[in-house]
C-alpha cells in the first residue's frame, strides 16, 4: 500500500450483471484504488476481488500474456487485461467489460473454451494424412523456413479478441472469424497436413468463412499475438477464390 | 442428484490429461476430460523453454541416446528419482517427441550448414551435417551433457498442447471446462470418480467411472512468489490426499527457478541462458563462473538458484522497491537473435517491465530472482500410475509424484514427462478401465455428493470474521519466508505451527456472498484450505528431512546423505480432523540401482555421506559387465534393470548416422 | 419422384454426395471485380468532367469524341447510351451482390453500430461509409445513369451546365460525388487488403502506406469534381438565359 503520496488513485469502473441470478441487473461498479509502480489490470482486479470485493468474477490464468484467458474490453479496445499497464490510461479512469460474441458467465466472464472447441472441431483443426507415422523412426524433415512459418499461425492464443473486434462476426453469428481462418491457413501451409485445397474449400468457402471477412481489419488491429491475419486471411481467399 | 457415467474419467486438461486422454479414446473408451479452465489455456502452454528427447540431430547433440539422458535424469534427480521409471522415461520421450511432430507440433529444425550460436558468452560457428538437415533442431539447457532440449522458439508448451488438445477433440474426447473437482468419491479402497464443482453456475455433481485419473499439474501457487499460473493450487493433489488413503510423495522437493522477472514473478525461460545469456550483479559482474567454473550460469536449477541468493546475501544484489534482485543480460546474444528465438521474452519484459532486452549495454538487462517453479511432488503412483494404495485411482504429469524428478527436475524434463506418462500411464489406465467394470451402489456415491454440498453449506454459515484471503496471503508469505530455497529447522518447525494455526483458523472465516451459485469468495475458501494441507506437507516433510538433496537445501544439513535419507518422503492424511499429515518414508534401494548414488558435481566433493552400499552395487555392476561379454549398450542396461513398457513403446529409437544403434 | 439427393440434404442439412457450392467464391470476385471496373470508371469519368475545367471547347471536343465523332460524322449519342447501360448493368450487378453484406435486419444494424461506437477503430468506421454511400448511390446513380442513358444527346458544355444548374440537379451531384469518390476510395483500398497486393515484405507499413495514398487520392478527386461541378454551376449560370441552347464548335 502507497508509502509514497505520490502514487495516484485510478477508478476502475467494472460492467457487474450475473445472468444465473434471476435477480441480478446490469451495472456498472466503480471502484478506487492507490496505484503501484508497474501495476497491470491483473494486480488491480486481483486486489479489488481480495480486498473490496470477493464476490466480483473474472478469469485469469497464466497472468502472464500466454493463455488467453484474461481478454476484456478495456476502454473500448478488446484485450488481454493481464498485458494490460494501468499508467497507460493518462486520466486513471478504466472501464471494463466483459469480450461481447461470447456467453456471458458474470461479470467480466465468458466462456470462451466450449467456442473455440467448437471451432476447432469444425474446422478439423489437426493434421490429416494417410501416412502411419513408425514413432521408433526417425521423423519426417521438414524446411526451417517452413516450420517456423507455421509456427508464426500456430502461435495463436484463442484469446478471442479477434472476433470480440469484428463487426462482421458481431453481425453474423456464425462467422468463424479471423481464429478460424488463421487456423486453417496454418493447416494448408503445414507440409504435414495432406488436405488439397478442395478440402479446405469445404471448411471455409462459403460467407461464414473466408467469404464473410468483409476486411475490417479489427481482428489485425487487435490480436495480442500480433499475428498476420490481414495477409493470411488474404492468402486464404485467394487460394480459396481459385479452386475450381 | 446428478451423476454422469463415463469409461474413463481424467481430471485436469494439460498435456498430461489430453495425452491420456487419447490413449483411452484410441481403444474406444468413453473419455471425460474436466478441467477448471479451458483445457488449451492449462499451464502445460506456459513452458516457453523446450522438451528434452534424446534425438541427436543437431552437432551439438551427436553421442546422445537414451542413456545419457537417462544418467543427466538420474545425476539431476540427486539420486531421488525411481531408475525405473527414467529408464521408461527416456526410452519413449523420442517416440513422444515424433508423434508431437506428425500432430503437427512446428518444432524448430535444423537448417543447412554453418550458423552461428553463442556458447559461454561467445559467438562461435558450429556447422550441421547434411543427413540431419530439417530434422528437430535442439537447444542447450541446464544440467544436460548434450543439447537435448527440443523447441519451438519460446513457445513449446503452447504449441504442444494444442497439438494434443487438437488431437482430442478430433477423436470425440469430451471436454467438460469449468469444473472442479473437490473430492474424491471412493469405497473401500477403490476409486469410484470425482465429486464436481460447476464454476459456472456452481452445481454440483458426481463423475463415475470405471478408472479415474488426475493430471491436474503442481502446487506452486502456495507460495507467494511463483512462475505458475493461478490455478497451480494443487486441488487435484489435495482432494486425494483428503481420502485419507492415498499416499502423496516427497512434497518437500519444489524448485525454484532462477530466472523469473521481478516483480510480475513471470519466467524468462532457460533458453535465455542456454542460448548464452549470462547473469550479472549490482556491479554488472558476471559471478556465476565463480561459483560454478565448469557448468557457469548453466548448472542445475537448484544451484543456480542457491548461488544467486547466495550472492545476494554477500550484498551484491541489486536494491529495488521489491527487495534484491540480479541482472539477466541477453543483449549479447543480438537482437536478430533475440527476436527470432526468444521473441516472447522480449515481448515479456517489455509488457511487464518496458524494458528492451536486446537493447545494448545496461539498458537491456532484466531484473530476476529465484522464485518458486516447479513441484516435483505428488500423488506418489507405482511406474503404471496407479496410485500406491487406492485402485482405480491414477495419476500423471506435474501431479504425480511417479516419480521421474527425485528432488530436483531438469529443465525440459516436464513437459516431456507430461506426455510421456500420457502415453505409458494413458495405456496402464485404458487397460484398467477395460478390465473393470464399474462395482459401486448410487448410495456411495449421493453420499459423497451430500458430503460436499453439506460442505460447501457449513462453509457459509461460518461466521468468525476472518478474512480468508488473508490467511491465504499469510500462508504463502511463510512457504516463502520459511519453506523456501534456504531451509532451517527453526524455521521449518515455525512455519508447520502457523500453518496448522491457520488451518484451525479456517473455521473462523466468513464468507459474504451466501450464494451455493457463482462464488468466487467460496471458491476461495475451500480452496485454501486444501492449499494449507499441501502446505503443511512441504513444510514437515522439509522439517523431518535432515539433509540436503537437490532442491531440498538444509542450511543446518549441508550434506546429501545417503545413508540416512536415501528414502521417499510420503504424507498422508488419514483423518479429516487431524490439523497435521502423517509421514513416514520409502527406502529406495541402491542395490536395485543401474546407476547407484555418486558425487552430482556441483559444490566440493565432501559435501555427501556416501552409503557403502553405493560402492558394492558399483562392484556388482562391473562384475555384470564382465560376465557379459558384450558391450552392446542394450543388452547392458536390460542386464542392470529390468522395464516394461506397452504396447511398441520399448523399440529402439533411430537416430542419425547411427541407425539403431 | 423422389430426388434422393436433395432429401438428403433437406433431411441433414449437408450434401454429401456433391461438393460444396463454389458460388460464394465467384460472387465475392465477381463483387471485387465489378467493384475494381466501377472504381476505374469513375477515375476516368471524373477526369472526362473535369476538361470543363479547361475550357467549354475542350469538354466539347471529348464529348464528341466519346459520341465517336472521328467515325460517324457528327458524333452518334446512342454510343453514350450503350456505355451508360453497359455501366449500369455493373452498377446493378455491383450493388446487387453488395447487398449481401449489409445488416440484414434492424437488430443486426444495431449490433453493428454498437460495436463500432465501442470499438472506434479506424477500417471498421470506414465500412460504415462503405455501405452509407453504396445505400445512396443506389439511388442516385441508378437516376443520373437513367439520364445518360435516355437522353445520351444533353451532354455538352451548355447542356450539361443548364442541367446542374437550371435542372436543379447539382445538389444530387454534389451528394453522388462525395458518395462515390469516398465510396471508390475505400473501395479500393479494401481490395488492396482483402487479396492481399501490396502485402510485400512489410504488409503492416505498406496497408498504412495504401490507406494513406487512398486518402490523398480521395482528396484530389474531391477537389477536382468540386471545381468540375463549380465550373458547371458558373457556366449554368452565365447560361441561364440561353437555357436550353447548344454549344457551337469554335472552328474546325
Ligand atoms: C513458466 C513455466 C515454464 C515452464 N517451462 C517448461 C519448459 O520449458 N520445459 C518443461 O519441460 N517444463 C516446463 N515447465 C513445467 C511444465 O510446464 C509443467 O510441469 C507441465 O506442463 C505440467 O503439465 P500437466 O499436464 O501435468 O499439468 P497442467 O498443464 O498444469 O494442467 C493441469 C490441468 O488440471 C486442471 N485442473 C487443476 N485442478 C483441477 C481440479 N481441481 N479440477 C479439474 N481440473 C483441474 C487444470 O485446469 C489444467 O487443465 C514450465 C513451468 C512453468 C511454470
Ligand atoms: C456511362 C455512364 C455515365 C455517363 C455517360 C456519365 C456522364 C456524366 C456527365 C455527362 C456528367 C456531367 C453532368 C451532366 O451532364 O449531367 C456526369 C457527372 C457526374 N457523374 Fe456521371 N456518367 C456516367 C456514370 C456515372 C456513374 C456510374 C457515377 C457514379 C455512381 C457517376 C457520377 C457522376 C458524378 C458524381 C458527376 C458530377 C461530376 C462532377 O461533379 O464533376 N457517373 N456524368
Ligand atoms: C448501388 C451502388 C453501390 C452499392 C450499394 C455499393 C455497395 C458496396 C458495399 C456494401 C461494398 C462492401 C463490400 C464488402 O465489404 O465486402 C462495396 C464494395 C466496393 N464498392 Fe461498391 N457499391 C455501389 C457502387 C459502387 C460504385 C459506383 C463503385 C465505384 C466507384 C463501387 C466500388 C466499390 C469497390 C471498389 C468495392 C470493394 C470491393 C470489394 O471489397 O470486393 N461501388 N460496395
Ligand atoms: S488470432 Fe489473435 S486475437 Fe484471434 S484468438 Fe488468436 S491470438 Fe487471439
Ligand atoms: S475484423 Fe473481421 S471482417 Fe475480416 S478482417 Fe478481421 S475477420
Ligand atoms: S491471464 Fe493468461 S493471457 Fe492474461
């Protein structure tokens, strides 16, 4: 606690609403706290929930930028709020919500893991061969430049953040999103994977696929991993675009 | 009452989990996978460093197999670790590392010819052999004779649990996320499933299955500063604990990382230094090659860690608003380096710390201590996994105590060992699953569910005042103060009596919210209270164990002593009322040892009592040896120590200009 | 009789015997392409209009040369009416595959207007211009291309200056221009995106780099229709008492 009278105070103002709870109602609560040097919206909400609130929900894991857990709204921008310094708001005054495109548990919580399963399932996210790998031999190579080139698409967290910044998705339920698209790029460019491009057609040739990406670029704007959507999802159509 | 039926039940959606969880789905079984988060955000994605397979592609690795990654496991292990189950161990870590890599998994490989790499602080220029070009690359990490430990950049973790958790849900594995397990349901000594907490909405219900396995990772988070996540609580180990029965193993043996960034406690992985990052003090000196001339800042974790507070206290640390710290300087390894290979901790200390390692000079140096990292104890499982007293109870990965680490773990022997033992305990627990059949009446199991709802009901009607936030933040400031990388037996006796205090105390809070639905605060509570157990675990086991041994350090016990303490530390809780476990111990025997107990190389040669019998079981090796009249290392090693292993998982690894050899 | 392949796909919601439709891959190019032609059109149309800005003669002469004077003596006005249907045709089919992508009801404008209040992100404000302007020009060039394409005979430095200015019609211009100079804008430098052209070794610098030419391509085009119209407008009003007189050739 503030040794120093020089530690400002900052508002954190949290959107509160249980839909459990029959007689729960959207609001927003506010709360004032003394900030620390180097204080993160992890540090903040932790020291709200243990000091003036322990009924307040909000999900955060590796605290640390990896998991993709802890995704939020912060004054308006969709992001990882444990990545999130609170000196970077000059007023001190920070609204939280929870990601919208998501159900919503309470609070700052929603559920994004049953999602992106879903996702996942549906976009066959894994490798597909006729290939029987012999685990006792030697592995298959594959070009540096190749693997780290997946890597780069397989570094996506699920944060969800691409979608809670898309208009399009906000639109259009069923849209998979720049996640999806990514991921499926990241199974085309997989020397592993012996899908066709006619394969991948199935998946996300139509208008809740690569179709339905209207450019809006929010998902490149936002994604914590910084990710390439805007020219993956480029690629994607155009392999897409020319299948036959 | 709900109840939900299932083949195979598996607590916890880390590598370890998933990874059995296939197993049991590949032979048709119903699979459940429960975890408290989203499985693909498990802490299994946190390990940023690498996985260690004895592949021997890179130069740098040629000469490896499994048996010098079986001897580094065992020297790493300070003698502790069960050689029956390293011998497993390494035997099937290339095989796992080759499935990872036909899932998908984009390891870094191997690229054509001369590169540049830094070794000890210096630039040199090591040159690939053609026949391993795009075969997984390796990197150097502590306490390992050879470059072992594969990677993607500094994302292994991540990458391999989502090839696993992508594995899962294509062979129908059903996730159920957002549950807890808070007790377990059991009968006469087996194991009958899991009474589960619905973060959600709150409900409970009871999970039934024939084998019930928990794979719910480390107890980190009972100390105040730690790398792990914030659902490292150690639950899944508590709950079995509180059966009474189950037996956990060697709790006192928790490492200690040496270089977490200060404050945030977030790792800057092994690979800064396995890449030749160099740690430095107040006066940017670089003290590591003082202490340790041969292996410097890559010498084992547990000393590492010791030698760094070590120099703290000599007052070389560097003062900060949240006590001594070090520098970690990666600026030499260059910044195309740094951003290519160690992007995340870049990205890590800037987030954090607005602090740009690859930022030349002063600048660019990182502020680390030792923290917490890593548990080598748990639920203590016999080489199949089950458990060593309840049926149908199995356990693997970070959880178990199967026990691969002994008191001290290698760097990159974790996550290999979480799919390892999904492989090998997956099929000893598939196969029991097959052959049980579920033998329980519902009355077992409404009893346990009532037990837990009476439970949670007691729970808010306590009405002491009490925080229960604060006596959590007080147990994790004594694990810290007391139960950490420097142990006494003052201390030690201390801290075990506070923590039963606060155990009492627990029945003196309340909670505000009465809600049975989503309750954050109740969570808490019951939470804790497991916390505490484990707690009370580490700390009497550290108490009564008068030695040091790998990451165990007594201050007042210098000395490894094999004479008196070449045993397994085992806690158990029998009575729910008791405020202190029970421990008693498990002699490991050297005579039964492929590689019997010797100096580990760190620190000066007296700081052991041998045990005569170390140098008789040498004897009867060499002896073996003779009489075998081979030197063929297989026929060897099957002569020193017998292992099973299913299925094809005892086959010979293949390896690059050595064939099977 | 029983079409055993489309029950099934009534029944399960999947065809399973053929592929899955390639037609929104065709209509998202087709969109791109119209789009692309369209933009190209209105760079050229605008330049067209703004010979008037050098002078009644020149914009005569182009006139003219549009109507194919060099061939048919006298120039032949149908010419402008077979272009004006042609362009229509895209127009209609442009808008007509466009309209997929509005919000497709009220709740769903709503979301998207909420979001984008919440979000303020730059290319997810400029969508809400994309489809702002699209909606108007629906309306207003289906009229002024009817015009053309009807009376392909009225277009000259007198005829066409009595129009906007006597005809009342330059505040529809002035609308349909903002609208299509800022709908083609954008336009484009969606395209440039979504296919990915000028991704090169940096695509995050160079989309900032396309943003930024578009923005400046905009501006031009807007000041260059906004002294095309001005000049209209003063020629119109200079005119107003001739109205209806045709321009004469200077000399030939
Ligand atoms: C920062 C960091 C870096 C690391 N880097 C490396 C490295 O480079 N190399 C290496 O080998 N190792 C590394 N490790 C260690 C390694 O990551 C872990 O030991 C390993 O991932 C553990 O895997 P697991 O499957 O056992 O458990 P986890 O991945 O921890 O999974 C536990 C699962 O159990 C679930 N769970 C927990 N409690 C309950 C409950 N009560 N009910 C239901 N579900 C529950 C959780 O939701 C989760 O799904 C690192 C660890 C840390 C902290
Ligand atoms: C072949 C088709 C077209 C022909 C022949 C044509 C012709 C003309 C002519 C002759 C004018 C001058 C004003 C007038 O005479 O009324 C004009 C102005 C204009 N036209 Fe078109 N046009 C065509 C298509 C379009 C289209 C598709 C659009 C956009 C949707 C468009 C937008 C405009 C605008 C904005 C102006 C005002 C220009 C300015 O302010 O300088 N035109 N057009
Ligand atoms: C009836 C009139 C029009 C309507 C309703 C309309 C509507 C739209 C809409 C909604 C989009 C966005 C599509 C998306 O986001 O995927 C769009 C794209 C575009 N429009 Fe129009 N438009 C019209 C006329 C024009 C005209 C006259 C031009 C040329 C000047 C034009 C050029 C473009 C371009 C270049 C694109 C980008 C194409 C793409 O993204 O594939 N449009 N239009
Ligand atoms: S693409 Fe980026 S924003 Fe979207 S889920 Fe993955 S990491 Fe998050
Ligand atoms: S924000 Fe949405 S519309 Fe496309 S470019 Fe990104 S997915
Ligand atoms: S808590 Fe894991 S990303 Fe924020």
């Amino acid at each position: 606690m503030p040794e120093n009278e020089n530690y400002r105070e900052i508002e954190i103002t949290v959107f509160r609403y249980n839909p459990q709870d029959k007689t729960s109602k959207p609001e927003y609560q506010t709360y004032t706290l003394t900030e620390t040097p180097g204080m993160t919206l992890y540090i903040a909400l932790i020291q709200i929930w243990s000091k003036m609130d322990h009924d307040l929900s909000f999900d955060f894991v590796c605290r640390a930028g990896i998991c993709g857990s802890c995704s939020m709204v912060v004054n308006g921008k969709p992001r990882l709020a444990c990545k999130t310094r609170t000196s970077e708001f000059e007023d001190g005054k920070i609204t939280l919500l929870p990601l919208p495109v998501f159900k919503h548990i309470k609070d700052l919580s929603v559920d994004t893991g049953n999602w992106m399963n879903e996702m996942s399932k549906n976009l066959e996210s894994w490798i597909h061969t006729q290939e029987e790998t012999d685990l006792s031999r030697i592995e298959k190579p594959v070009d540096p430049a190749v693997a780290e080139e997946v890597f780069e698409l397989d570094r996506c967290i699920e944060c969800g953040i691409c979608l809670a910044s898309c208009s399009t998705k906000v639109m259009r339920e069923d849209f998979v999103g720049a996640v999806g698209l990514n991921r499926v790029a990241r199974f085309q460019l997989d020397p592993h994977d012996q899908r066709t491009d006619e394969d991948f057609y199935e998946l996300v040739g139509d208008e809740n696929g690569v179709f339905g990406c209207m450019s809006l670029m929010g998902c490149e704007d936002h994604c914590p991993k910084n990710l390439p959507l805007q020219t993956k999802i480029a690629y994607m159509r155009r392999k897409m675009v020319k299948v036959k | 009452m709900k109840i939900i039926y299932t083949d195979a039940l598996i607590v916890g959606g880390g590598l370890a989990g998933l990874r059995s969880a296939i197993a049991a789905r590949e032979k048709g079984l119903d699979t459940i996978v429960l975890s408290m988060v989203p499985v693909k955000r498990s802490h299994s994605a946190a390990a940023q460093g690498g996985m260690q397979a004895s592949l021997a592609n890179t130069v740098m690795g040629e000469g490896d197999n499994e048996d010098v990654h079986f001897a580094d496991t065992v020297k790493g292990s300070d003698w502790g670790c069960d050689q029956k189950v390293a011998r497993m161990f390494v035997t099937t870590a290339p095989k796992a590392i080759r499935e990872l890599a036909a899932w998908g998994v984009p390891w870094s490989r191997i690229g054509k010819g001369d590169h540049t790499v830094v070794i000890n602080g210096k630039k040199e220029t090591i040159t690939e052999k053609d026949e391993s070009y795009g075969l997984i690359n390796a990197r150097d990490f502590g306490g390992t004779k050879k470059w072992r430990t594969c990677y993607t950049s500094d994302a292994t973790g991540h990458t391999m649990l989502y090839a696993v958790a992508n594995e899962a849900l294509r062979r129908d594995v059903e996730i159920h996320d957002k549950k807890e397990a808070i007790s377990v349901i059991h009968d006469s000594g087996v194991c009958h499933g899991v009474i589960v907490r619905d973060l959600i909405n709150g409900e409970l219900s009871a999970y039934v299955a024939r084998g019930t396995m928990i794979a719910t990772g480390g107890y980190g988070r009972i100390y105040k500063q730690s790398t792990n996540a914030i659902i490292c609580k150690g639950i899944g180990t508590a709950i079995a604990l509180e059966t009474g029965i189950v037996e956990l193993g060697n709790m006192e043996a928790v490492q200690f990382h040496p270089t977490p960034i200060v404050p945030s406690g977030i790792l800057l992985t092994e690979g800064c230094r396995g890449d030749g990052g160099v740690l430095r003090d107040k006066d940017g000196y670089r003290f590591m090659p003082d202490y340790e001339p041969e292996k410097k800042e890559l010498a084992s974790r547990d000393v590492v860690s010791r030698r760094m507070i070590e120099h703290i206290r000599k007052g070389k640390g560097v003062k900060s608003p949240y006590g001594d710290h070090l520098w970690l300087d990666i600026s030499i390894l260059g910044r195309e380096h740094i951003e290519k290979n160690l992007r995340d901790v870049q990205d890590i200390a800037i987030s954090f710390n607005g602090i740009d390692p690859a930022d030349e000079g002063e600048k660019g140096w990182m502020p680390v201590l030792p923290m917490q990292h890593y548990s080598m104890g748990g639920i203590r499982v016999k080489p199949t996994g089950e458990s060593t007293t309840m049926r149908g109870l199995f356990c693997a990965g970070e959880a178990a105590c199967w026990d691969l680490h002994g008191f001290n773990r290698l760097g990159g022997n974790s996550v290999s060992e979480a799919v390892v033992s999904g492989m090998i305990v997956g099929e000893y627990f598939t196969q029991y699953c097959e052959e049980t059949h579920l033998n329980t009446n519902t009355s077992v199991i409404e009893a346990h569910l009532q037990a837990q709802i009476d439970y949670l009901a007691e729970i808010l009607e306590r009405d002491g005042g009490l925080n229960i936030f604060d006596i959590k933040d007080e147990m994790r400031t004594i694990m810290q103060e007391k139960v950490g990388i420097f142990r006494n037996g003052d201390d030690l006796l201390d801290a075990v009596h506070q923590l039963e205090d606060l155990l009492k105390k627990t029945k003196e809070i309340t909670v505000e919210s009465k809600s049975m639905g989503n309750n954050p605060g109740l969570n808490e509570v019951y939470r804790v209270t497991k916390m505490l157990k484990l707690a009370l675990c580490v700390a009497k086991g550290a108490l009564q164990r008068t030695e040091s041994r790998g990451a165990h350090y007594r201050e007042d016990y210098p000395k490894r002593d094999d004479m008196h303490w070449l045993k397994r530390t085992i806690t158990t809780w029998p009575d729910t009322a008791d405020t202190l476990p029970t421990v008693h111990y498990e002699e490991i025997d050297i005579l039964e040892m492929e590689m019997p107990p010797a100096f580990r190389g760190y620190g000066s040669k007296d700081s052991l009592i041998p045990n005569p019998l170390s140098a008789q079981r040498e004897e009867e090796i060499e002896q073996i040896k003779k009489s075998l009249e081979t030197v063929n290392r297989f026929t060897v090693q099957e002569a020193l120590l017998d292992f099973a292993l299913p299925g094809n998982l005892k086959h010979k690894n293949e390896r690059v200009g050595v064939g099977y050899a | 009789m029983l079409n055993r392949e489309y029950v099934t796909e009534l029944l399960t919601g999947k065809d399973t015997t053929k592929h899955k439709s390639r037609m929104p891959a065709r209509i998202d190019f087709l969109q791109s392409v119209s789009g692309l032609l369209l933009a190209l059109f209105i760079l050229f149309h605008l330049v067209f209009e703004g010979s008037i800005l050098l002078g009644k003669e020149a914009m005569y002469r182009l006139t003219k040369m549009f109507e194919g004077e060099p061939f048919i003596e006298g120039g032949e006005p149908l010419i402008i009416s077979v272009l004006a249907f042609i362009i229509f045709a895209l127009f209609i089919l442009h808008a007509g595959i466009a309209l997929r992508k509005f919000p497709s009801s009220y709740r769903e404008y709503r979301r998207y207007i909420e979001h984008k209040a919440l979000l303020n992100h730059n290319d997810t404000n400029l969508w809400y211009i994309q489809i702002t302007t699209g909606f108007i020009m629906f309306f207003l060039g289906s009229i002024h291309l009817y015009m053309m394409m009807t009376q392909p005979e009225n277009i000259g430095p007198y005829a066409s200056s009595d129009r906007i200015y006597s005809d009342w019609m330059w505040p529809m211009y002035l609308v349909l221009l903002i609208s299509v100079v800022l709908h083609a804008g954008i336009g484009v430098y969606r395209l440039i995106i979504k296919w990915g052209w000028f991704d090169g070794k940096d695509p995050r610098g160079n989309r900032q780099r396309s943003r930024k030419i578009a923005k400046v391509l905009v501006g031009l085009y807007l000041l260059l229709g906004l002294a095309s119209l001005g000049t209209y407008m003063k020629i119109g009003y200079e005119h107003q008492n001739d109205y209806g007189k045709r321009y004469v050739e200077q000399k030939k």
